[in-house]
C-alpha cells in the first residue's frame, strides 16, 4: 500500500480550520487524526514487507 497521500498540505488544511473555529484544541484533534491515519498505512506497508533492513519502507521513511 503506497503511503496516504493527501489532496492538499495537511498543516495549511489544519491552519485553515483553526482559523475558521477560532480553536486551536480542534486542529489539534485534527492533527492527531491525521497522523492516526499515516501510521496505520505505516503500519500496513511494514507488516507487507517484513524487511527492516531497508532504510525506506514503501515510501516512508525508517527513523532510527
């Protein structure tokens, strides 16, 4: 599974969306969900692969 790629930049989608509700505990929420939703695409492509020998997993980078 390649990694999650979103239509638009998700940090200026979440600075918009703070900016409409004046809340910035709401972008963070939204920032959470967001990083939810590139980990389990993470999490997919390293159980696909099983090879952590390689410094990049389907696109996502290994931090060491």
């Amino acid at each position: 599974m390649p990694p999650f790629d979103w239509p638009g930049n998700p940090v200026e989608v979440i600075s918009q969306f703070e900016r409409r509700h004046s809340n910035p505990e709401a972008g963070a929420l939204l920032l959470f969900a967001l990083w939810t939703v590139d980990s389990i695409y993470y999490l997919q492509d390293l159980d696909d692969t099983h090879d952590l020998s390689q410094n990049t997993v389907a696109g996502h980078v290994l931090l060491s």
